[in-house]
C-alpha cells in the first residue's frame, strides 16, 4: 500500500509588485493555512516519508508551515520539474518515489488535474474541482511500488482545505 499526499500551496502574498511569480512568499492567511494542514496532517497521523515539492518560494514556505508539526524527518526534494507541471510530469515524478507516504506540494492547476486524474471516484467536496490554496487530498494506491500507480487507481482518504479546518 501506498499513501499520496497532495497539496497545494498555501495562500501567497502579492505584496511586492517587484517579485516574480517563482519568488512569491506566502502571506499570514497562507502561513496559518499551512500550519493547519500541517496540524490536521499529524492528527490523522499522515507523516510523509518524502516530500517531492515546487522549489518556488510559495510551495517550500508552505512545506516549512506544514513539517513544524509533521516534523522534519521526511526527505524533501525542491524539484524545478513541480513549478506549475503538469499532471503527467507530477505522475513521472511520483515514479521516482521511495516511501510508501508521499507528498507532492505544487500548483494549480496542475496538482487539481492530477488528483482528479488519479483517482477513481471523485470526492464529494464542494471544492475539490477548484482545489482552493492548501487544499489537500489523501489517495491511497493498492501498489508495491510507486512505479506501479495508474491514473484513475486510488482510492480517496481524505480531501481538506483549511477553511474546513
């Protein structure tokens, strides 16, 4: 069994008109939304083993909000490859993967189109097909190996924003 994690960024600041979309940090809206993903994460005990992100500032500031209570024992990956891929390059990354708890922190709307892409049955939230900043959904793949994974073969766990919690 495999557990993928996906999230998407937190809610970034567009404070500083001078910054490009790649360097965009987050802002306190987007720095209690992670917090709280990350809080609701250990709650239901999901630490992920690797984490595969965007290496834009937005997504890495979101997984630094998410590991202060998942805790920073996962090896994290900055992957150029996840600022704003596409689903199939967020597949042939998840390929590469290691752990059996997985999670890739990207964008839209890349990350909505690959989870919906992943799964067989669409969840039931009013906000899944918009996938709302920090929006988190957790599939699980009956695999050995994340080689494996079929579009379209997991089965949904959970799907939360923040305003949820």
């Amino acid at each position: 069994m495999k557990t993928l994690i996906l999230t998407r960024h937190a809610k970034s600041s567009w404070d500083d008109a001078m910054l490009d979309d790649h360097s965009r940090i987050l802002n306190d809206r987007g720095r209690r939304g992670a917090r709280a993903i990350g809080n609701w994460l250990a709650g239901q005990g999901l630490v992920p083993g690797e984490v595969l992100v965007s290496d834009a500032a937005r997504t890495l500031e979101t997984w630094a909000g998410i590991a202060e209570a998942v805790g920073q024992g996962a090896k994290v990956r900055p992957l150029p490859q996840l600022y704003h891929a596409a689903p199939q390059e967020m597949l042939s990354t998840l390929q590469t993967a290691q752990e059996d708890v997985v999670l890739i922190l990207s964008h839209n709307p890349g990350i909505a189109g690959f989870a919906a892409g992943m799964i067989a049955k669409l969840p039931a939230h009013s906000r899944f097909r918009d996938y709302p900043t920090a929006a988190t959904c957790v599939v699980d793949f009956d695999v050995e190996r994340w080689l494996d994974v079929q579009p379209g073969s997991g089965q949904v766990r959970h799907f939360v924003t923040p305003h949820d919690l």
